[in-house]
C-alpha cells in the first residue's frame, strides 16, 4: 500500500504564462501570512478575515486526470531503477499491452465517471475507500504525530497551564473556522500585492463561483479547505468490512484521558462561547488530582485493535448499555491525553507521541492532543478523514496563539467551581468477554510496539541555505542522501515514497513523488561505490542532474500529474466492476513498487519539533525529515528486518560526501 503520511512539505505548481510556478503549502509559510486583515475583538476567535474561509472552494481547479499515455511513461521511468534489463523488458511489454487495450477502456470510464462528479475528484471516493476498508490497526499503520514546540517562556511548558491554553486555543480555532472567519489556506507567491488588506476587501466581493481566478490574476493560489470541517466532534466508527466517519458538531465538550480513565466537560457554553479559560483551568486541575487508579480494563485499547476485532467488541459495548457513552466519546470536540511521565528525550517523545502505552489514548478521534508531564505536547491524528494539510494548520494556529496569547498564566488561579459536579468520569458496563477483549488488544499492541525502533539524526554541516547558494533543491538533495545511504547499507536501490499534496485542487488528497531515479542511482553508485572515479565537477554535475529530476517530479505531481494515483483509481475502477485485473496489475513489479521500502515526509514549521510515522511495510523506514537553514533533521522508524542506527549513519556519511564535494573538495 501507498504510504499513508501527507509530506506537509507539499508543494504545488501551476502554471502560468508557460512556465511553472513553484506553489509552497502553508505548512511552509503559515508564519509568514499577514492575519491583520481585521483584529479579534474578543476572546472567542483567532482573527477575523475579511475573506470568508470556504470563499474560494467552489471556484478551485478541478484535479486532473493525466493522459494515460503519460502515466504509463512516468511508471516505466519510475521502474527502471528497481529492475533488471530482463524484469523490465517484461514489465515494460505489460504496460504497452495494458495502454492499448483494458487501460484505454479503464481510463476512458475514469474520464466520463469524472464529468458526472464535478462536485469532487476522480482520487476523493476511491482514496477514503482505501483508508477506510483497511483492517489493520490504525495504531503505527495509519496515524501519525507531529510535536509542538516547546512553549518560548518556559514557564508555561507547565502541563496544567499549557493545556488549558491548547484547549481554549483549540476552541478559539474551532469558532473561528464555523463562523466562516478562519483566513482562507492560500499561497501568495507575491504576498506584496495578493496578502494585504487591500486586496482582501477586493477579491471579498468576487463571487465565490469566480474567486480563484482573481487570486490566480495577483499569484496567489487558494488551497482546498474540505477537509477542516472533520477537524473537531469528529471519529472514525470501526465497522465489520468498512468503517465510518462520524461528525456531530452539536457536541460542546472535551474528552480528557489520564492513567486510561475517560472524563468530559463542556469547553463550549450553551450560546456556542467558549467556557471561561478559569473554569477550563479548575476541571484540568481537579482531572490531574484525581486519586481515582488506572482501570483493570482500560477502554482505550480496543481503539488500537485490528478493525474488524473493534468492530465486534464495539457491537457488544453498545449491547452491553454503553450507547450513551460512546457517543458522548465520539461526538468530543477532541481528545486531550493528560500522561503522567516526563519526556527524557526526542527518541522517548517520539514513541510517546506516536503510540504511547495503548490505554491512555482513543486513537479513532479525528486528533488528540498529547500533554506530558513535563509539558512536552503534540498531536497524533487518525489519517482517514484527511492529510496533515488541515492539522499542520491547526497545529500552527494553536502555537502561535498560547505562545503569543495565553489565557491562562503561571500565576492564573483557577476558578472557584465545583469540578467535582461538572467533570463526568465515564464508567463503562463489561462483561467477561469485553474484558479478555481488551486484554487481547493491549497483548497485540504491546507486541506491536515492542518491534519498533526509532532513532534520530541531526547534520550540522550545512542545510537549505548553503544548497540554495549551490542551485539545488534541498529536498532533493536530501532524498539523494537516503537513496546512497540505503546502497551504502544494503548494496542496492529499492521503492521508495514521497507524498506530495494535491491540495490546489477540489478535493485534491495526496501524489507520490518517486525520488529513487535513474539519476539517483547513477548519483549513488559513482558516491558510494566509486567514490575516486570521478572528479569534483562530475559529481557536482550527477547532484545537478538530480535535483533538476527530482524538481519536474515534484512538480508533475503537485500538479497532478504523477502515475502513481492514476493507476490506483483505474485499478479501484476494474475491482468495483468485478473485472479480472490486468497482468500489469499482478506484475511482481507492480507490487514491488508499491512496497515502499523508504516511506519518506518532510516537515518544516515555526509549531513543529519533530514528525514522524512508522513504516509502512515490515522491511521498511519510516522516514521523517526536516530541513533548516543550516542543519538537517531526520527521525526515523523501522522493525527488526532492518537497522534503523546504521541506516542513519549512512544517511549522515552520505550528507557529509555532498557537501564536500559542493566545498570544491574530492571524496577521499
């Protein structure tokens, strides 16, 4: 399967006047966007837009569906690297069978199905159909963690006072998105002229059905906002075969978890206002003080179970007389987990915030957010739903409003309420079955988790600035450095994943860039294997050739235009016809392209300390990344198949070798 994270780097591109745009998601520029259109006059938003938040959704591009004669190209060329001279003659006669005969039928049905559903994308059904039907946990398969980072004023990392100003600032966010006053996602290429108040009272008064196209005329490009509607009150619901999303935004209350025991209150009053932060501060206290002990049958456990497992104990808590309570669980703004220890260091936050113990944790909630004791905070998200477009902008949000505008300090008191009668803990009615279920679950989790190593690395030699001085892609000189480190590792080139948003379109979900290229490999073998064959200037030429390949990629991509979504929707097409796949589709090299053995996202925000997911195969890396001005930062995961510590010594020998060679200097 496809790798399942959002690279919240995700860039986009559009064309114009025939050349192509380079479009940065906000996950890249979110600090640098101008929201003084019109202050907030009071403790309940955010900011005020003077643009409406969904002004631009009915008019974005529709996402493309590419010619089938490109796609077919692009996969052969992404294959090329991962195959024998023999492998590929057959995989290549395949695809040319496949383009004449069942794909042209297939694409052509895709292409008329597209024109009957305007309202959305060709990839939106198919995409929430994959995510859905999967039956595996959701815990390291499907959800990932961003952490925030730590608070500037440290004495507001205090757990207590940190979460309640997330959840007065997740509130503030919530209503500022529902009342239609969240700033609209855009990328201003010329934010001189696209994002300034001027330009916002103009383009208000556009209609919605045109407005793109006025931001389009002043190079800024609206991104698609139709996932944020899942953001709160919102949880996947298991269910035999296929699961579903649930929505209930008439819910007013917080789910909070500690020690695996359930308590809610409300953080919405009854005219839709946010508590009073003192109120808010009192509950959390009296939650952190409660002497109640961690339950025999923490709940929690069954939310990291198989889905099908989930979906048959579920049915027995609703027989069981817990109907009320689950849906008071589901219907939860979100979930905060209050967890008792303290984080010792990245590797310990990032275990922590991915998986945690499995009982502290309702990992079925649309995002939860995660406080440590030590006020170590992130976010771990259910990933159906939607990509980490929506949540990374949430994530910024909330930092940038409890660092630069808390409601509650240090020295606050806590309202003088009765805690006692507003916090509800939830009590669930089981039976002996329901409790050898959740035995079972936390048995699997643990031996989940206990295979999963993750470890860290930072090079501090150089970053984007110095590669942007040498007239190459950071990005691409980055998953240069994992293709080398992986040949350095296991003497080869193997399937590799990088996501990219397809966000500038309705309903746009993810593209793969495929960075392990013909240049790549050639890059590599003259790095790793021939390192005194080659003069500086070769090699400097082989880095240009690289980041030259990878940037039309990532283009091609964002534009919609890669092969990897275009094949699954076809493929997704014959299975919902009952149509016997064509051999393209049970090619082994069909499958060993989907077998990503490097899963890789980047991440880079002003919020963000660290991301990261597990792999998304046995035999694989799950590889998040992160480039800065002078260092580069990896995290990455991996099962026993393969050595996480080792790989990230080859990946950092082989950042070491590209920068030598840019300082003029040969390999030794």
């Amino acid at each position: 399967m496809a790798s399942l994270l959002l690279s919240t780097q995700c860039v986009a591109s559009l064309r114009k006047s025939g050349s192509l745009i380079h479009l940065r998601t906000a996950a890249l520029s979110l600090d640098k966007r101008n929201y003084s259109s019109k202050k907030a006059s009071s403790t309940e938003y955010l900011h005020q837009s003077v643009v409406p938040s969904m002004h631009y959704q009915k008019s974005l591009p529709r996402l493309p569906i590419p010619k089938l004669e490109d796609t077919i190209r692009r996969y052969l060329a992404a294959q090329r690297p991962l195959l024998d001279d023999d492998q590929f003659r057959t995989t290549e006669k395949l695809a040319q069978d496949f383009q004449s005969g069942v794909g042209k039928q297939l694409h052509e049905e895709l292409v008329a199905q597209d024109k009957n559903n305007k309202h959305t994308s060709y990839i939106s059904g198919p995409w929430f159909d994959m995510y859905l039907s999967a039956r595996d946990s959701v815990v390291l398969n499907f959800n990932p963690f961003m952490s925030f980072n730590p608070d500037p004023k440290t004495k507001y990392n205090d757990q207590l006072v940190r979460a309640t100003n997330m959840v007065c600032s997740a509130v503030r966010f919530m209503k500022t998105l529902r009342a239609g006053l969240l700033e609209p996602e855009v990328f201003h290429l010329n934010p001189a002229k696209s994002d300034t108040d001027g330009f916002k009272k103009l383009i208000r008064w556009v209609p919605s059905s045109l407005s793109w196209y006025g931001a389009y005329m002043v190079n800024a490009y609206p991104l698609d906002m139709s996932q944020y509607f899942r953001l709160f009150n919102s949880t996947r619901i298991p269910k035999r075969g296929r699961d579903e999303l649930f929505t209930n935004d008439k819910g007013k209350h917080l789910l909070v978890m500690r020690k695996g025991n359930m308590y809610v209150f409300d953080i919405v009053d009854r005219d839709g206002d946010l508590v009073m932060p003192a109120e808010i501060h009192s509950h959390l206290k009296y939650i952190l003080s409660d002497p109640t002990p961690a339950p025999a049958f923490p709940l929690g456990a069954l939310t990291s179970e198989n889905r099908d497992v989930w979906a048959g104990l579920r049915d027995k808590l609703l027989a069981a007389g817990n109907a009320e309570n689950l849906q008071i669980v589901d219907s939860a703004l979100f979930c905060l987990s209050l967890d008792d220890e303290s984080m010792q260091d990245h590797i310990h936050i990032s275990h922590n915030m991915l998986h945690g113990d499995g009982c502290n944790r309702w990992y079925d909630k649309s995002f939860s957010v995660i406080i440590a004791k030590d006020g170590q905070a992130a976010i771990n998200f259910e990933h159906s739903w939607g990509d980490g477009v929506a949540v990374l902008r949430f994530q910024n949000e909330i930092f940038k409003d409890t660092t630069e505008q808390p409601l509650v300090h240090p020295d606050s008191a806590p309202a003088a309420v009765d805690s006692a009668s507003a916090v509800r803990r939830l009590q669930f009615k089981l039976d002996s079955e329901l409790e050898s279920g959740i035995n079972k679950a936390k048995e699997n989790f643990d031996s989940a988790v206990s295979k999963l190593t993750i470890d860290a690395m930072e090079f501090k030699k150089g970053g984007k600035e110095q590669l942007k001085k040498s007239k190459l892609s950071p990005d691409a000189i980055v998953q240069l450095a994992f293709q080398m480190g992986y040949l350095r590792q296991y003497g080869e080139t193997v399937a590799t994943y990088e996501s990219c948003s397809t966000a500038a379109f309705k309903h746009g979900r993810t593209e793969t860039i495929r960075p392990a290229t013909k240049h790549t490999k050639q890059c590599s073998h003259a790095f790793v294997c021939q390192p005194g064959q080659h003069s500086v200037d070769q090699l400097r030429a082989m880095l240009h050739e690289c980041s030259k390949y990878h940037g039309q990629l990532t283009k091609e991509a964002a534009m919609g235009q890669g092969f990897d979504r275009h094949l699954f929707a076809m493929r997704y097409l014959a299975n919902s016809k009952g149509q016997a796949l064509h051999s393209l589709y049970t090619d082994p090299a069909y499958a060993a392209i989907n077998h990503n053995i490097l899963s890789t996202s980047t991440l880079t925000s002003p919020a963000v300390n660290l991301g990261g997911f597990a792999p998304v195969v046995p035999d694989g890396f799950g590889v998040g990344y992160g480039v800065h001005d002078d260092w580069i930062g990896c995290n990455v995961s991996s099962y026993p198949a393969r050595n996480v510590h080792e790989f990230l010594q080859c990946v950092h020998k082989s950042l070491e070798d590209i920068f030598t060679v840019l300082e003029g200097k040969p390999l030794s």
